[in-house]
C-alpha cells in the first residue's frame, strides 16, 4: 500500500491501528536503536532511514506483511540464515502478522548492514 505522507509522523498517523501499525513501531524503535545515526524520513511514500546522501532501509506497511526493503539481501553474510523466519524477495524482508521480532535475527540483520554500509559498502540491487 503507498501512503502520501509528507513526513514520518504523518506517514504513523495514516496507518490502520491494527498489527502492521504494531509491526512496523517495532522496526522503527529497533532501526533508530541500532542505527542512532541515520536520519528517518519518507522516500517512495515509504519511512525511510540514511544520511542526506542514501537511504539504507524503508519501511512499509503492505495489505498481508510489512516490509522491510534493504536492497539486495543476499550482498549481508549468513543473511538467508539470520531472516530463515521470513518470507523475502531480493530486497524485501516480508513481516507477517504471526512473526515476533524478538525471537528473529532481525536486529543482527540490520547491525551487519551497518557495518557494511559503514566500511563503505553498500546493499543496491
């Protein structure tokens, strides 16, 4: 689903009170804890986080999962291993309703994708 959201805060505000609400607050507070230096905002009328030059994560909220987009998954070491709880395209972790994050992999996920955007790499398809 696309949201016209101008910002983060409103891009919140448009989204159903339902579980992808839930989903996708969980991402948030999990991105901006792990990855305090990346600033959040909207790109693709997606939540977006990077730094004024390239977002490294969006996050959406889709009719049946949330989606986590990161780009190319398979450019993270171990990644099929650490997201084996998810349903994923290329770039597209798939969160659905009966995942609990807290018992995935997902935050070693995202720290590995910092330390490889940080050493300069990057995740692009």
């Amino acid at each position: 689903m696309q949201y016209d959201a101008k910002t983060p805060s409103e891009y919140m505000k448009m989204l159903e009170s339902d579980w992808r609400k839930d989903k996708v607050e969980e991402l948030r507070k999990l991105i901006k804890k792990l990855c305090p230096e990346l600033k959040e905002g909207i790109e693709y009328k997606a939540l977006s986080y990077g730094n004024e030059s390239k977002n490294i994560f969006h996050i959406n909220a889709q009719m049946a999962h949330v989606g986590l987009y990161v780009g190319n998954i398979d450019k993270i070491e171990n990644a099929r291993e650490l997201l084996k709880e998810f349903s994923m395209g290329k770039g597209c972790i798939r969160i659905k309703k009966s995942i609990d994050l807290s018992d995935t992999k997902i935050d070693v996920f995202i720290e590995k994708v910092m330390v490889l955007w940080k050493k300069g790499g990057n995740t692009d398809c």
